[in-house]
C-alpha cells in the first residue's frame, strides 16, 4: 500500500487554554484535490502549519512523506508548494528577482515553467511587488508555488479578499497542477462553495474537530434530500449549526 502524502494522527494543540486541535486524525494519499472546509476559527490554518512544520506537535504525530516536517524541514518542504492568505513577498524585488531567489531554494525548479506561469498571470518583469495589487501578489505567490513541480501543493484561504478574476486563475491553477502524475493538492478555505468546485475529498474541521471527512460524492450523496443534493455550504450548517459557522479564526 503506498504511503500517505500527509498522515496526521490524534494531533492535539493547545494555546493557552484554548483548544485549536483535538484529537485530529488525517490521512491524504497521493494524488487528487484534498478540501479542508470550515468556518474561520475552525483550526484549518493551525493544521497546516503543523503540515508545513511551523509548529511542532504537542500531542499525536504528523508526517509528510513520511517525514517529520519538524525535525527534516529542508527535505519536506523542498517538494511543497505552499500560498497562504497572507503571502508575504519581499516587495523590493521584481518578479524576475523574486524568481531568481526562490529557484535557489527548489532542485526541480522549472524555469521554462516558471516563465510561462509569468506571462500566464501577466506580471510585469520591471514593477517592484510592493506596487503589486493583492491580485498579482497572489499570481505572483502561485508563479513561486508551482514553478518546481511540487509533489504537494497546500493552499491555505489562498484566495480569501480576491476578486472573482483572480480566484479563478487560483482554481485554475489547482486544476493544472494535479495534472501531473501523482501530484497533490490540500485546498483549506472557509469558503465551502470553491471547496466544491475543485476537491475529490473533502474534510470538514469545526472547533478544532474533524466532523466529516470522506470523497465529495459520497458526502453529497449520503445528504441528499429527496432528490436533491445539497451544496456544502448547507451540509456544513447541517452538521456544526450556524453558532459554529461564525467563530473567529484560531
């Protein structure tokens, strides 16, 4: 049986006294869209940034690749691509500067790739990205995301504050990605009816609890109402209820 691209086992996290993870349980085999939904608040970005070894397990173990992303940063995070809401860049640089650095960073690096992604999303090679709008920093975040060819993409409310144009070149772009062979994305947001569109599995975290997580058909169908099929937005209300649907993020 091959091994899990992200394995996370009974992950709990605490700050303070509050509980951002409980007992988190996660399997993602390689290959497909993975949506992780949720309201903000629901520990969406608190997992990732254990996926991506920001944080350092309390309880329970996470491994990608196999590996612990904590004690073998270099070789976990050398195959991800990671685009988060908040994409800090160095706004000093150019587009073709900030291309130049990451490549250091990536041994696949595409630089064929990462040019055609360029003129893809339009990006002038002579602005400084601090000119940059919100919208080609967020291009500009997926031209460093994708332009190694990661093994796993992780998309943390990457399009969260977007306009519409930009969040379909971000849908988009997850679309191109799995088109590879055997390539990986985990697609966080809060924003359930995007999840729809593009996730084979989804898994549905509220208060730091995982509460469904199964193929999208198979969570539609077992929904179903009659002879109609309910949007994730509204099994997600049906599950947690809408107190749940307004906590603030953790």
């Amino acid at each position: 049986m091959t091994e899990p691209v992200i394995a996370v086992s009974e992950l709990t996290r605490r700050f303070g006294a509050k509980t951002a993870l409980s007992s988190v349980t996660l399997s993602l085999p390689r290959g497909g869209v993975y949506g992780l939904g949720g309201a903000n608040g629901a520990g969406k970005t608190t997992l990732t940034k254990h996926i991506l070894g920001l944080l350092r397990a309390e309880n329970g173990s996470v491994r990608v690749f196999g590996l612990d992303p904590v004690v073998d940063p270099v070789a976990v995070l050398s195959r991800i691509g990671y685009l988060s809401e908040e994409n800090d860049l160095p706004g000093w640089m150019r587009i073709d500067e900030l291309i130049r650095y990451s490549r250091a960073f990536y041994p696949t690096w595409d630089d064929a790739y990462a040019e055609e992604l360029r003129r893809t999303f339009e990006l002038d090679t002579a602005a400084k990205i601090k000119n940059f709008s919100k919208g080609q920093k967020a291009r500009a975040g997926l031209v460093v995301a994708l332009a190694h060819r990661p093994e796993l993409l992780v998309l943390d409310e990457p399009s969260s504050g977007l306009d519409p144009i930009v969040r379909k070149d971000i849908l988009g772009a997850v679309i191109r990605t799995i088109a590879g062979e055997g390539r990986t994305v985990l697609f966080s947001s809060h924003l359930l009816d995007e999840v729809e569109q593009v996730a084979d599995h989804v898994t549905m975290i509220s208060r730091g609890t995982i509460v469904l997580s199964a193929p999208l058909q198979e969570i539609k169908e077992a929904h179903r109402i009659g002879g109609r099929v309910p949007s994730l937005d509204e099994i997600f209300v049906a599950r947690v209820g809408a107190s749940a649907a307004s906590t603030q993020e953790a």
